[in-house]
C-alpha cells in the first residue's frame, strides 16, 4: 500500500460516516416538521415499531461495518478491552446519575420525553410480547448500533483533529441524528457522558453498556411510573 493510500481511505471513511449523520439528523429533522416525527405512545407496544427499528438500526450498523472494512476493523470501532472495569463500572454509574438527574432536572422545561413520543404511558399486559420484543431492540440492539457509529469508528475517525474533537463532535452529532429539539440539550449531554466514557476507558464496550442500561430504565419508568425518553 502507498504512503498516500491509508490516509485518502481513512478521508474516504470520514466523508462516508458523516453523509450517514447527516442523513440521519436530515430525514429526523424532516420528519419532525412534516408532523410525522412523533410516534403514537403506544409505538412500542406493536410489532411494526420492531421490525421497522430492527430494519433500521440493521441498515446503519451495515453502513457502519462497511466503512470499517479492510482497515483495523477492532481499533476503528473501539472493541478493544477496557482499561479498567472498576473505572468503567465507576464512570458508567456516575454518568447515569447524572444524565438522569440532568434530565428530571429540565423535564418541565424542555419535556424532552414526550417530544420523542417512544415511551408507552403505562403497561398493557395484553400486548406484551412486541413490548418485550422492542424493550430487547432499544436496550439491546439499538445501543450496540449507536455506539459503534459513534463512540466506535466516529469517535476515531475524528480523534484525529484531537480528544476535544472527537468528544464534542460525536456528542454534537449523536444528538442532532435523534431529530429532536427538546431533548437535544440532553442527548448532547449524554453524548458527552459516553464520549468521556470512551475516552478514559479506550473503548466502546462501556458505552454500550451505558447506554443500553439507560435506555432500559427509561422504558421500565414509562410503564411503572411516567413517560421519559430514551437515547
């Protein structure tokens, strides 16, 4: 390979994650001022809302595979083992906490929840199988998507321009892609959680875990207690 050819592919790789974004944030943002952005609070309760995500999220984690192809697929992405798990487990805990306090905190400002329009307003045992179904693909399969387009090849595509780049953009970015305006000051600041979390620990692993943590608590509260979105 020549001396010019790793640098024109990792540009290469840089444009191509960045057309993916902004897609995601256009098609977002479009929807929401057509009137189609929010969905009935009662989404997650119907299989459509599985397969449509399932469908989705699959397309963007190809994307995002595709990009990484024949480079250090495991360093693109961030799959390398944690520093330390105590200090994971310690950052994953206090990031938590504070996005969750961060969020009850201007909830009856911004009703960054309701704005995103995926959580159910209360349990209906009747249907809980998609329920089920869709608490695995937002959990589960959702953040280990976000994450690698992210905290994992967006995180060291950018770290090049320096850690302050590769934080704030992908924060920036990660939140402009939900096409949401209330909850944007929330979702940048967890953007910012996770992109720490990737930081200090060199790797995505974390981040999935964090995020699939929160994410899993907003659903539990929407059927037990109130509506509040997720990530």
């Amino acid at each position: 390979m020549s001396a010019h050819a790793e640098p024109a592919r990792s540009n290469g790789r840089l444009a191509g994650w960045l057309v993916l974004v902004g897609t995601l944030a256009a098609l977002g943002y479009a929807a929401r001022l057509s009137g189609d952005g929010t969905p009935a609070r009662d989404f997650l309760y119907t299989w459509t809302a599985f397969v449509g995500g399932a469908i989705q999220f699959g397309i963007m984690l190809a994307i995002v595979l595709a990009l990484a192809a024949g480079g250090p697929v495991r360093e693109l992405l961030g799959l390398g083992r944690p520093r330390s798990w105590k200090v994971a487990a310690a950052l994953i805990v206090g990031i938590l906490v504070g996005t969750l306090a961060l969020g009850a905190a201007l909830d009856p400002f911004l009703q960054a929840g309701k704005e995103q329009g995926l959580t159910p307003e209360g349990w209906d045992p009747e249907r809980a199988a998609p329920f089920v179904a869709n608490f695995v693909l937002v959990a589960g399969f959702v953040p280990i998507a976000e994450e690698l387009t992210f905290r994992g090849i967006g995180y060291s595509l950018l770290g090049r321009f320096g850690t302050a780049v590769a934080v704030a953009g992908t924060a920036v970015l990660f939140g402009l892609a939900h096409g949401l305006v209330e909850a944007l000051p929330i979702l940048v600041a967890f953007g910012l959680g996770l992109a720490w979390l990737r930081r200090t620990t060199d790797s995505v692993v974390p981040c999935i875990v964090l995020h699939g943590i929160f994410n899993g608590i907003a659903l539990l509260a929407s059927v037990t207690l109130a509506g509040n979105g997720g990530g």
